[in-house]
C-alpha cells in the first residue's frame, strides 16, 4: 500500500527547475498523506481486507480451529446446497425480511406523517426514539415475558379484551419468526421515523400548495407530490432496513430458546455462522455462510441501486 | 397558514390523528413500564391469572439480589470503557484520514478512497472470524481491546461522512497557514479540528450507541464474566435465571433505566447523531 502513496510525476518533461518543485511539493504531500492515513490504514487492512481474504480462503477449507486446515475446494458450499439447516436458515432470512422491511418503512412513515408540522412533535419524537437506543438485548428480554404464552400480559389482553386466542409465540416456530419481527419493527420506527421527517421537512412547501390550489385533496397531495419527493429517503432506508433484516442476531439468538427442537427452526444466516464457528468450531462452514452472507448483500444492494433508476426522484 | 380559521373537519382530523399517536406512543412505553413494574414483583404475582400490572407488594430486594448475582457495575463499568475508547480511536484516526482524503495530494488517492467505500458493504460478520483468529493469536482475545482496535481503527463510513465536511471549509485559512510555513499537522489540529465539532460530535453519539449496544463482538470476543459488557451480562444472566422473571426484569431495568434517563436529557444530541449519521450512510 505504500507504493500508492508515494509521489508521481518523476517522469514528467518539462523545464528542470519546475518539475524539481512539484516533486518535492508532492513528496511532502505525500509523507504526510502515510501519517494522516496510517491509522486508518494499519485498521482497513488488518481488520477488514485482510481477514476478508482470509474468510474466503477459510470457506474453502476444512478446519476446526486448532488441527490442520485442509483445502477441500468448493465441497463447503456443496454440503450447504444440500443441508437442510442451510434452506431453514435462508427461508427464516428471507421471511424476516419481507416482513420487517415493509413494516418498518410503512410504521416509520406512518409517524412521520402524522407528526410531520404537529404540536407536541418533540415529545412524541423522545417516545418514539426510545426503543432505538436501547440494546436488543434487553428489549428482547421483555419481549420474551410480552409474549409469554400462558402469562404473559399481551395475551391474557387479546383474550380479555378481544376475545383472540393468541398462540405461544414463542413456543411454536411458525410464530417465533414472526415475533422477533415484529419486535425488530417495534425498536426500528423511531429511527424511521426520524428520518422520514427529515424527508420530509425538505419537501419545498411550494408544490404542495399548487397542488393545493389544483384542488387535490389531502390523499392526492400525498401519493403525488409527497411520496415521489419522498423516494430518496425511501430508497436509502430501504436498502438500510434490507442489510439491518439480514444481519439480524441479537434478537434471534436471545428469544429463541436455547436448546431446544425449536432451535434449529428459527435460526437464521448470521446466528448459523456464529453457531457454527464458535460453538461448533466449524470454520469453514462457518465461512461458508458468511460468504453466502455477502454474495446476498451484494446482490440486494446492487438490485435497488439498478432498480433506483425506475422509482427514485431526484430533484435537479 | 396561521391566519386561517381552523375548520371543524380539521379540527377532528388533527385528535384523531393524536389519538393515533398517542396509542403508538402507548405501545412504545408500556413495554419499559411493564418491565419496571415487574422487576418489583415476587415470584408468585408473576404467575398470577388474570396478569396484574402493579406490584403488591412491590419487592425491592430483587435488585440488591441481581446486584449480588452479577457484576452489573463492573458491566457499566466496561461498556463505557470500551464505548469511549472507540469513539476516541475513530474520531481521531477518522478525521485524519478525512482530511487526507479530501485535502492531500497523492498518488491512488481516488482508487484508496473507493477502496474505503467498497467496504461498507463487506458485512461484520464476514471478517469476525478471522479477527477472532488474529485476536487469539495475539494475545487479545478476553480483552477488551479484541473489541476496541477493530471497531475504533477503522470506520469506512466515518471517515467518508467527515470527508465531506472537511471538503465545505473553504481553504483560504489553511492556505494563509501553509504561506505561513504552519505544517500539515498543526493545520489539521488547530484550524480543521475545532471546524469539524459538530460532525464529530454527531459521529461521536452514533459510535458510543451502537459500542454501546454491539452484542456480536463482546460476545465473541470475551469469556471471562468480568470482562461482559452490559448486553452480554444480560445474556447471560437470561440463561441462568430464565425462569425468574422478576429478576429479568430487573437485570433488564438496570441495563435500560439508565440509558433512557441519559437519552432524554440528551435526546437532542443523540437522536441528531444517530439520524444525522443515519441518514448520510
């Protein structure tokens, strides 16, 4: 890396007393470029490039830690394409994020709008942001009373209340993903939320009083002037609440209760390569994942940035 | 808009759009109520049926009991420790590398800059085995600086955000200074630094939340209890009391009380942090 910093222009014609200058200008700009990025650098390649290359190599390989690490080629990936675990954990991904992305956008935005040139703006805010800064952890501890199936308070008021009979949440696996979605939403609308009314606070007053004078009502106003201006900010939290809904962890791995039949059916891409590697020291599985982890990021990232064309608006 | 008659339709709309609010806000608070309420409960009023909501009578001792079950305080005590020292690390490494990004010249500075970039979209959880490995190998692993190095060396994201500041102060003081035979360095800490205090502060909220809660990393990282951080210690604590939920409940107060009392003294501050750095990722 340091050959990048190192000056240029050695070659350059021209008349002697010039090009001497420059060099010596750039070779100060230089010297100083290695201290100013040194840190940075030292931490890009130690802790991120580094154990990158390293991954990829560990999920080629066969390797439990501490014997010998054997090369095996692509067998890993093999094994994951016909591993149940693995399609369990890739369907719970998927499912979590179909349903936390859409209900943190639309609870996210839902607020925003409401609060959007209210009174009492400030205090609702502090409301609605205290879940964001509070650790996953934590919360999932609540949650996990919440939803108690046989006393926990939020079924004994569906059956009081309302007269549902809500199942156990969290003892039965067709619910259990849902639920930890669910208390993903609950913790992200502040952080939505805020943005949005970010969004919206730039939307320039001047279009929605044309449309207003056009006669378009509160509806119109909204899906034709606020939410095409709105699409940056939608588009940059979608992509933030995709990457947030594949990586979930803290959440799947405290309300899932531990060892149980139930384990294995809420597992997801992250709590697989967590497991796998330091409960398991199953490296290159564990690698393996994590690629696949990536491949995916990528793809999504990509796919909304190609699909941004099509949907997003940027003001000129 | 303030010198129009406010009409019955709007004046319904607008307290049903409170309502609304106000029942969102409900379903935020009562979860942190509900867990302050029964970390004061005994056992058996949690198996009460139908649930009670208020404690009676309310048992305090369940927090001298967590207190004496575990090392909270030693807890805090490393979460803030790690926290401050991250945010230290990158506000410093961060801003440097900043403003050699967008005032230095020097050779691959555009392709090293993208190099940061493309690294946002490497996840953690990609490279935490490696480090692992690496922090093992030298001597770091149960310390808290197998945590604190990597998070606080480097910060693709911070170093880009900052970059962007450094790039809006107009340069004519750096150029007086440089005239002036002042170093790189010296311009770096006594005109660009006090500049950039609001995005480092802003950056600075952002990085000792998300230390602060980062439950991936100390997990990993960490075996000995009295090295946990908060979020850890909680873990733990589920798994040796999971069926004394008052004791929960109180372990979780004591990890969250605190938070949300310095939240809302500081809500402006933070919640500018997390979104202002939110929203420019």
């Amino acid at each position: 890396m340091v050959a990048t910093l190192t000056p240029s222009d050695t070659s350059q014609a021209g008349p002697p007393e010039r090009p001497r200058r420059r060099e010596r200008k750039q070779t100060r700009e230089g010297g100083w470029a290695v201290v100013f990025l040194g840190p940075q650098m030292v931490g890009l390649l130690v802790f991120v490039l580094g154990p990158m290359l390293f991954a990829l190599y560990l999920s080629l390989t066969e390797w439990n830690g501490i014997g010998d690490i054997t090369f095996v080629g692509l067998d890993n990936f093999r094994e994951l394409a016909g591993d149940h675990a693995f399609w369990q954990s890739m369907r719970n991904t998927l499912w979590l994020a179909v349903m936390i992305v859409p209900g943190q956008l639309i609870t996210g935005l839902a607020v925003a709008v409401a609060l959007h040139q209210r009174k009492l703006r400030t205090l609702y805010r502090i409301v609605y942001f205290m879940p964001v800064v509070t650790s996953q952890v934590a919360v999932s501890v609540i949650w996990i009373w919440l939803l108690n199936g046989s006393f926990g308070p939020l079924n004994s008021i569906l059956r009081d209340w309302f007269g549902i009979n809500a199942p156990d949440w969290l003892a039965e696996p067709s619910y259990l993903v849902p639920a930890i979605a669910m208390v993903t939403i609950w913790q992200g609308v502040g952080f939505f939320m805020v943005v949005f009314l970010a969004g919206l606070q730039g939307i320039p007053t001047a279009y929605l009083e044309a449309a207003e004078v056009d006669g378009a009502g509160t509806l119109r106003k909204f899906w034709h002037v606020t939410l095409p201006l709105l699409t940056p900010t939608l588009f940059f939290l979608t992509i933030m609440s995709l990457i947030g809904a594949f990586q979930i962890f803290d959440t799947v791995y405290m309300m899932t209760p531990q060892h149980s039949y139930l384990g294995d059916s809420t597992r997801t891409i992250v709590f697989q390569i967590y497991d796998l590697a330091f409960a398991r020291f199953d490296f290159g599985s564990s690698a393996a994942y994590a690629v696949v982890l990536f491949v995916l990021l990528l793809i999504l990232t990509a796919g909304q940035m190609v699909l941004q064309r099509r949907w997003v608006h940027y003001e000129e | 808009m303030s010198r129009r008659r406010t009409s019955p339709a709007e004046v319904t709309r607008s307290v049903s759009l409170h309502v609304i609010l106000i029942a969102g806000a409900l379903l935020t608070v009562v979860p942190f109520v509900w867990m302050i309420l029964s970390s004061l409960k005994d056992q058996p009023q949690v198996f009460v049926f139908p649930p009670r909501w208020l404690p009676d009578p309310a048992r305090w001792d369940n927090y001298a009991d967590v207190w004496r079950a575990a090392p909270f305080l030693r807890a805090y005590g490393n979460s803030v420790f790690i926290a401050v020292m991250i945010v230290a690390f990158q506000l410093v490494t961060c801003a440097m590398a900043a403003y050699a990004f967008a005032r230095l010249r020097f050779r691959g500075k555009n392709l090293l800059f993208l190099l940061f970039l493309a690294t946002m979209m490497v996840p953690g959880q990609l490279t935490i085995i490696p480090v692992f490995l690496l922090m093992a190998n030298i001597g770091l692993y149960d310390t808290h600086w197998a945590i604190i190095l990597p998070e606080g060396l480097f910060s693709a994201f911070g170093v880009f955000m900052l970059r962007q500041f450094v790039r809006g102060i107009p340069t004519e003081l750096e150029d007086a200074a440089l005239i002036d035979g002042a170093s790189r360095w010296r311009i770096f800490w006594s005109i660009i630094i006090p500049l950039l205090r609001a995005p480092l502060a802003a950056l600075g909220t952002f990085t000792f939340v998300s230390s602060w809660n980062n439950f991936l990393a100390p997990l990993v990282f960490l075996r000995s209890p009295e090295n946990y951080t908060v979020p850890v210690l909680i873990a733990q604590f589920k798994g040796e009391y999971s069926t004394n939920l008052p004791l929960l409940m109180a372990a979780a107060s004591i990890a969250i009380v605190p938070v949300l009392v310095v939240f809302v003294v500081a809500q402006r501050q933070i919640i500018r942090g997390v979104t202002l750095t939110g929203a420019g990722k």
